[in-house]
C-alpha cells in the first residue's frame, strides 16, 4: 500500500509539534492582570469531561540551526468519558484529521483518503492540575471585567514546561504555552489558545477511526506522542 502523503510534509512536522501538544498566540493575547488581594490557591480544577472548541496554535521551532514559524487553527473534541480525542485542522490544511484512542493507545492521522497509525504515550488525564502542578497565580483575563482565572504551570517528563490559563468558573481552558525543555534536540516554544469552547460533544462521529483504511497496528516510522493539554 501506498505511504501516507499529507499536503505539504512540513506542516504535518508543525502539526505533530503543536497540533499533539494540543489565543491567536502570545503576541495578540490580552492582558492579564493579577489579583491584589492575597488569596489561598483554589483548589486544582479539573477539566469537563466533555468539551469542543477552536484552537489556535502558533508554534515557533530551531531544527539544523534554523527557525521556522507555523500558524494553525484546529477543532478539537475532547471525551474522557469514552477516553477519545479528535483533531480536524482548519487551516491552512483542512484535509488533514486525527484521532486519538486512549483505549488502544493509537493515534491516526488521516488525509486525503490515506492514514497512518502510531502509537500514543502519556495519560488522557481531565485532572492535571491536582498531580504535579505549581499555581502561579490569579488572574483577570482581558481586565477587571474580565474573566476570573487561574494559572497552573507543569513540567512534564521528555517534553518541558506547560503554562495553562483555565477560567475559574467551570476549568476551561483559555490560554497554553508550551516551551521544550532545555537541550532538545529541535527547541519550540508553542502558544494555543482556545476560542468558542462549548460543553459535550455535538457529534461523536467525529472519533470514528475509519476501516479498513486506517491499519490496526502502528507505524513505526511514525512518532508517538502524547503531549499536551489533558494528555500529560
């Protein structure tokens, strides 16, 4: 069978580094202003079990010495009810969707009537934020006016530093930033923000990994990954 062949090859690269580490990026964010009032921390949120929004991703990467810069927008549904997330990318390549079974441990990465499968890493965890998390703080986002959030800082093994922003009332997520960690091999820094989110899922066809298209053992010339938001 024919190898995988996504459009544009180095944006399937940008993807597995930003779209996988699940605002418009840290250069159109609003500001955030902090609490004056000492506060204790709340206590750590946990994400809805459900839950779908737009993602905007900007990720900034060094491979061979030299500097790339890539600019995503994806939908994405979460479930950890049923333990499954999806990825349909917008722009600027819309064929592309990706499916990830916590169930299996897979991941597909389908386009253009082709996929590939490769192994997932890590937790599908709605509960970061009470593990290994450090509270940094919080926030008005936008103003006193705002929305009321919290900021939670993670380190996550063979990865780097997740700086998550989630809203205090109900633990949405607004903002992530993810740098790598120091020495990596191709350094990034990514920074997603989330826009229209929106509780449940409208509908759930959009985890059906479709067969016999997609291979029901993994690719070993794809990377496993499991880095990011929920997947820590």
């Amino acid at each position: 069978s024919s190898s995988l062949t996504i459009p544009t090859s180095r944006m399937l690269k940008f993807l597995i580094v930003a779209v996988l580490l699940g605002a418009c990026s840290a250069f159109v964010m609003p500001p955030k202003i902090p609490i004056k009032d000492a506060q204790a921390p709340p206590t750590p949120c946990c994400l809805p079990k459900q839950f779908e929004g737009n993602l905007h991703i900007i990720t900034g990467t060094v491979q061979a010495g030299e500097g790339e810069l890539s600019n995503v927008t994806a939908r994405q549904s979460f479930d950890y009810t049923n333990m499954v997330m999806a990825t349909e990318v917008l722009h600027p390549t819309p064929s592309v969707r990706i499916i990830y079974d916590y169930n299996k441990m897979m991941q597909y990465f389908i386009s253009e009537g082709q996929c590939a499968a490769a192994k997932l890493t890590g937790k599908f965890d709605n509960c970061p934020f009470s593990r290994n998390a450090t509270y940094l703080g919080s926030f008005y986002f936008g103003g006193m006016q705002g929305l009321m959030m919290d900021g939670y800082q993670l380190m996550v093994p063979d990865a780097g530093t997740v700086t998550v922003d989630v809203t205090r009332d109900g633990c949405i997520p607004v903002t992530e930033v993810i740098v790598s960690q120091s020495g990596a091999t191709n350094p990034s820094i990514s920074a997603l923000g989330y826009v229209d989110v929106t509780l449940g899922i409208r509908d759930p066809a959009v985890f059906n990994v479709p067969h016999p298209l997609c291979p029901s053992e993994p690719d070993s010339k794809m990377p496993s990954t499991g880095f990011g938001l929920g997947r820590l």
